[in-house]
C-alpha cells in the first residue's frame, strides 16, 4: 500500500480514535454518576442501566484496541495485509474499515470457527 493511502488511512483512524476516547470518558462519568445514585426507585433499571454502561465501554475499549493494533501495523509498514493469509485486505474493505486486520475471506472463516 502506497504511502499517502497509508497517511489517509493514519489520519482517519486517529480521528476516529479521538472519538472513541471522548465517547468513552462520557460512558466512564455516566458510569460514576449512576453508581454514586443510590435512590433508585426500580433495581432492575438500575440493573439494566449498568449492565448498557459496562457493554458501552467494554465496545468503546475493544474498537481502540482494534485501532492501535491498526496504527501500529501503519507505522511497521504492514498495513493493509491480512494477518491469516498474508495477502492485501480488500481496498473497499479498508475503506469502510481501516482498522480491519483480515481479508474478507479469512474474516469469515474466523467468524465462522467462533460460531461453531
């Protein structure tokens, strides 16, 4: 992959990156403002409101995991080949998912093992 697709693709991700960390900060005080509230009235939404908290911030911490890893690949200089098969990732599929580590195929072969 060419070096200003590379820098584009860099720059998305950490604008993106941005994002999650903000997005993720708000989750984190939501988190703090719902456990220091001990009034209230139905525990199951009490329940129901940490138990979206914890999944939101769980999500926001994987997709930044996803995009370091893909920032680093970026700066090692192996961007944009799957990590199973070694060939190139699909250029669409980049696009739409710069972070994404894997071909499409092999991607569904990796789905298709955990669904089993």
């Amino acid at each position: 992959m060419n070096t200003i697709k590379n820098e584009a693709f860099y720059n998305k991700l950490k604008t993106r990156r941005g994002e999650i960390i903000r997005t993720l900060e708000h989750v984190q005080k939501e988190q703090r403002t719902v456990a220091e509230n001990k009034e209230w009235i139905d525990r199951a939404a009490y329940e129901s409101r940490c138990q979206l908290l914890d999944s939101l911030a769980d999500w926001y911490v994987h997709e930044t995991t996803r995009i370091d890893d893909a920032l680093t690949r970026i700066t090692k200089g192996r961007y944009g080949s799957c990590l199973g098969c070694l060939e190139a990732i699909e250029p669409h599929r980049l696009e739409i998912a710069p972070d994404a580590a894997f071909c499409a195929e092999c991607q569904k072969i990796r789905e298709e093992l955990t669904d089993s």
